[in-house]
C-alpha cells in the first residue's frame, strides 16, 4: 500500500465544492480507498481553518463544517508529530520561499520518499 502526503490545500477541495479545479482532489480522496495518507499535525488546523473561513464567507453552512470533519476523522490520515528541533530544521522554508506550515508537508514528503499531493502552485514549484 503506498502512501502520500496530502497538504490542507488539496484536503479541503474535498468538501468545497465551489473550488477550482477539483478533480484532481477529488481523485487523492478516492485513492484512499487503497492507500493511507501521511500528515503533520498542521494539516487538522489548516483543514478547520479553511472550513471556518468558508463557512464565515457563506460558501458552506455550520452543519457542513460539523458533517466534514466527522467525514475527516474517518478517513485512514496517520497524523505525524514534529518535534520543535524538526520544525526549526526546516531549512526548506529558506529555500525555497515558502511558509513554514508548506514546507511542513514537503519536508515529511521528502523525508519518507513520499509524494506530495496539493492543490498549492507554490508548494508544487518547491517539491520539484
């Protein structure tokens, strides 16, 4: 079974049915069936984050938000613990010009020999 490392961008096209692009969300959920997803902890924040914006921007309604993460909490993601030093470690984040929270998911990635599925052209730009 192969894993991934799928960041908050491409999980909350899950759920957001008005986003851009969709598919190729749409498909990493669908390969879950087979595969698991590997994510730092980070990715539950940005996931409630998004859907608390969404929902305060009228796209989706309170039971929405409540009904999604109950669909998250089902889903096989093994969530990953980064220990302070690990964090302070990234020198990605440097390189390459992005957040810390982005170059979270790609250094995960590239520490297990895993590929990264996101829905962020920065993030995708780094991670090749």
């Amino acid at each position: 079974m192969n894993d991934f490392v799928p960041d908050a961008s491409v999980s909350l096209q899950w759920f957001l049915e008005d986003e851009a692009n969709r598919e190729y969300s749409l498909k990493i959920l669908k390969s879950l069936a087979s595969k698991h997803a590997v994510v730092p902890t980070l990715c539950f924040y940005g996931v409630v984050n998004g859907l608390l914006m969404a929902q305060r921007r009228k796209r989706i309604a309170e039971m929405q938000v409540n009904g999604f993460l109950s669909r998250v909490q089902k889903l096989p993601i093994k969530r990953v613990e980064q220990t302070l030093d690990q964090i302070r470690k990234l020198p990605l984040a440097r390189e390459t010009s992005l957040t810390c929270h982005d170059a979270a998911y790609l250094a995960l990635a590239m520490s297990r020999n895993l590929p990264l599925a996101t829905a962020d052209s920065d993030l995708l730009k780094a991670g090749v």
